[in-house]
C-alpha cells in the first residue's frame, strides 16, 4: 500500500510514513524508499500488462522550452483517449527530428502487439488534445489557418 501511494500520488517518502503512522504502521522514510526500489519497477510492469490497448488516431505535436540558455524541442504523440503513444527530445526542430520521432513510434508499435500501427495521423497546431470539448466546433485560428491538419 506505501509504494502504491508514493507512487500514484504526489507524496513524499515522509508523508507515506505519516500516513501509516496514522494506521498504526511505524516504519521510517528510509524504508518506504526502499520498497519503492525494489517493488516499484515489479507494480509498473503489472499496469503495463492492463493499460488499454492504444488508438487507431494519433495526435501529435511538438513544444520547445529553455534549458539554460539552450532551446530544446519536444515532440510526442497522444492517442485518442489520452495516452501518451510516445515522446522524443531533441536540441534541434527539423526534418530528421521529426523522421527520427516517427520512426521511433512506428517502430515501437511494431514490436508491441498491444501498439498498433495508426490509421490517421493529426498534426496539431496549438497542444495534442485527445478530443475538443462536447458542442464546440473545429474552427480556424484567427489567421484563418485550421487549428490540425491530418498527415497520414
């Protein structure tokens, strides 16, 4: 239970032993941090099993942030229901990078029977959200230019 929550939520190694403290569970910080070790990769691989089988529609996008004073670009790919298909960081924002992306991502899907290969590809234009909200529209940006455009 202390390793599920260390990891599911946002909490610290003290704030798991604080919450066993309050079940009547004293263990120290020091300990919970080591299941964490040692269970942690055993809990992920067992969600991994029961994740949902990923979307026929890929959304994918690419942001850029400042590291220092370098500027780095991050490219990732979201199915329609959310999950994240892939990402990839690279220091510079062309041609080969966004080659390398989808080679990475098809190439994943291939050795995974759980990843099947998209059947559409949307680019987007602003963030790759999974769905817009209920009863709004796709509509072009204040350029007039439209907000996706499917690639594939």
């Amino acid at each position: 239970m202390a390793v599920r929550c260390y990891l599911r939520h946002p909490l610290s190694g003290t704030s798991v032993t604080e919450l066993l403290a309050e079940r009547g569970i004293d263990v120290s910080n020091r300990s919970v941090l080591r299941w964490v070790q040692t269970f942690g990769p055993q809990l992920a691989a067992e969600a991994r099993k029961h994740r949902r089988p990923l979307g026929r529609t890929w959304y994918t996008d690419e942001m850029f942030f400042f590291r220092g004073t370098d500027k780095w670009y991050l490219h990732r790919a979201i199915d329609e229901h959310g999950q994240v298909v892939d990402v990839l960081l690279r220091e510079h924002r062309d041609t080969a990078s966004a080659e390398a992306f989808f080679e990475q991502a098809l190439g994943r899907s291939d050795q995974e029977p759980s990843r099947p290969l998209p059947v559409r590809v949307v680019r987007r234009t602003r963030t790759a959200l999974p769905r817009r909200p209920a009863g709004r529209r796709e509509t072009a940006d204040p350029k007039g230019r439209p907000r996706q455009s499917v690639i594939c």
